[in-house]
C-alpha cells in the first residue's frame, strides 16, 4: 500500500457531541421531536439529507433541505469544534506519514467544514490532500468521492486503501475495488464493517501501522494485535 484514504467522523475524531446537538437544533426549529444525543449515533455517516428523509421522516424533500440549512447554521458556528480527536491519531499520522505513504482524506463531510476541522486540531500538514463534499451535496456518496479521488490524484486501486468506521467507507471503497480497513473504536459496529465487505477489521489507530506492517509503528512490539481480524 502507498495510499491510504481516510475518514474524518469516527476515524480521526469523535465528532458526537458537535453532530448530534446539530441535529437537535434542527429539529427543534422545525418544530419535530427532538431525540436524545444517544439515538442519533447512526446519523453520523450517511449524508444529512439521506438522514433527515430516512431516519427522521422529515419529508418533503425541500423541507429536509430546510432541516440540512438549519443544522449547518449551528454546525458552522460552533458543532465542528464539538469535537476531539481520538487517542494515538496524531502519533499514527505522524508514522505513515514518515514512512512514506500519501494520505489523502475522504469525508462525505463538506470538504469547507473538514479543511477547518483538520486545521484546528493541527491535522491538515498529515495530508497530500483533503477530500469532501460539496455544499450542494456533490461527492456525499462515498463511492463516487473514492473515485474522483482516484481519479485527481491518478492513484492506483492496487495501492489504495479505504480507512473508515461506517458501512458507508466499506461499501463505496468496494465500488472502487480499492481495499477496506474497518474500524471499531468509531460509531460502526464490528458487525456493520464485517457483513460491509470490510476486508480488515480494527479496533484503535495505533494497529493500523501494524496491520500495514510499518517497522518502528506504536505497536512495533506487539506485532500483528489479536484485534486485527482479516475477513478475506
């Protein structure tokens, strides 16, 4: 592998809290029960309109669209930042980084609002590039963004690979043929990355240098962890 493409929302960081309050501020201005933080989790993912229509049935479409709005009016000004990043990230980046891989971000996030988060937490220099969606919703089918990453940055599927914690990573990089590394420790469950077509499974950052076999990686001592699961 030289490449390796990332997720930013239960990959890089826990973004929980910023999302799920987002969501609630939308609802609650288009006057819609408003959930708890905890059954919201499986918003974190899928593109919010897909989630506004499907999971909190606000139809029509042009008032989901009004419910996307509202969410961004408090995400923009202060949900991003509702964030934090998740233990052994920046050491791990810092690894691969150093050994010579290109990391490129893929988020179904907008790519205004990932380029800020990433900066924030002083990410951004990890990056060859930064990769998202556009506001109007272009690239928030993680299939179709892989492929115009592949495609910007002339990459071979043979030397990529797709890091993510939702069905959504495992799935699009599948479209592509590019490989799949599953994560745990983020919003998807062992079970969502398996049945997903994941082709390993992870469960913290630091085995992701393991698992590609990078000498002088966090868990250089441990070798290959008990928690990697190959699933093909």
């Amino acid at each position: 592998m030289k490449n390796i493409l990332l997720d930013l929302d239960g990959t890089l960081t826990d973004s929980s809290e910023g999302i799920t309050k987002s969501l609630q501020y939308a609802l609650e201005k288009l006057g819609r029960p408003v959930p708890v933080s905890e059954d919201m989790l499986c918003c974190i993912g899928p593109p919010l309109l897909y989630s506004f229509l499907e999971h909190f049935q606000v139809q029509p479409k042009s008032l989901a669209e009004q419910a996307v709005g509202f969410y961004r009016e408090r995400y923009n000004r202060q949900g991003q930042f509702e964030n934090r990043v998740y233990q052994g990230i920046p050491e791990t980046l810092d690894i691969l980084q150093a050994r010579g891989f290109s990391l490129y971000l893929a988020t179904a996030k907008p790519e205004v609002q990932a380029r800020s988060i990433l900066d924030h937490f002083k990410l951004s220099p990890y990056f060859t590039e930064i990769y998202g969606s556009g506001l109007n919703g272009a690239f928030s089918d993680k299939g179709e963004l892989i492929n115009h990453i592949l495609r910007q940055e002339d990459l071979s599927v043979n030397d990529t690979v797709m890091v993510g914690d939702r069905k959504y990573d495992m799935i699009g990089a599948g479209k592509c043929a590019v490989r799949k590394i599953g994560v745990t420790y983020g919003f998807g469950t062992h079970e969502e990355l398996s049945e997903a077509g994941a082709d390993y499974i992870i469960d913290s950052p630091e085995d992701l240098t393991s698992l590609l076999g990078v000498p002088g990686g966090l868990a250089e001592h441990r070798g290959v962890s008990p928690a990697i699961i190959s699933m093909g």
